[in-house]
C-alpha cells in the first residue's frame, strides 16, 4: 500500500459565509494530495501527458465529519491500496491537525485514456512501475 501525507493550512478565501471551509474546496485539497504522492514517485500530469495519456476523473465521493475552520492546518493522507488497471482508485483523509479529527473522508477514480483517441487503456507500464514497489506480496 502506497500512503503520503501533505499539509496544508487553509486560506480565508477557502472559507464561506459560515466561516466554514466552502465544500467545493474539498475537492482541490484531494487534488493537492494527489498530486503531491504522484510527484513523489515522479508522476506528474506532465510527465503522464508527455508519455500520451491522460486521466480524466471517474468517480469522486466525499463524506464530511467535521468542519474546517480559516488559518487550520489540514493533513491530506492519499491511499493507494492496490496497483490500478484501466483506473486508479486513492482514498483520501482529511483531518485537523490542531483539534486531531477527521474532517473528510472519501475516494476519486481516475481512468486512464490516451491523449489522442480519448479511448480508455489500461494503466501505463511506467504508471504501475513507479508504484510497483509499494505492492509487493506479503
């Protein structure tokens, strides 16, 4: 199992009427998560792009537990529990690290296409063997 943590503190622009974080905020943190653990393994949409695919999202689903508050620091954690095939399925955790509680909790599918014909493929060689190493049988 593939697990990164990210931090980030949230922006007063994050935050809506109820000096809440807005929910539509949520779905970008989950990216910034993403991204970040896919940089890490180099990974990134560019270097994804410039190999021909692309990764169009497929399924997203968030849960919201707790609100969070302008100027917290939020700990993403992205899971990647078993090597994709024609997608890629992360968990997310979002949680407070000041006040210690899960703020969300959910999950996106990412398919994998090529750039050219849109058609769906199956996870590029290069995808699966920077990840490889986080799966290995028990």
């Amino acid at each position: 199992m593939l697990i990164h943590k990210t931090t980030i503190r949230v922006r007063y622009s994050d935050t809506d009427q109820m000096q809440f974080v807005y929910n539509g905020k949520y779905f970008e943190y989950l990216e910034v998560g993403r991204t970040e653990m896919m940089r890490e393994h180099g990974l990134t949409y560019k270097t994804i792009e410039e190999n021909g695919f692309q990764m169009p999202v497929h399924e997203i689903y968030l849960k919201f537990k707790n609100p969070a508050y302008y100027d917290e620091l939020l700990e993403i954690e992205t899971r990647v529990e078993k090597l994709p095939s024609a997608n890629v399925h992360i968990d997310h955790t979002i949680r407070s690290e000041e006040r210690n509680v899960v703020i969300a909790d959910g999950y996106i599918e990412l398919a994998f296409i090529k750039t050219i014909s849109k058609k769906i493929t199956r996870a590029p060689e290069f995808f699966i063997k920077a990840l490889n190493k986080h799966f290995t049988e028990e």
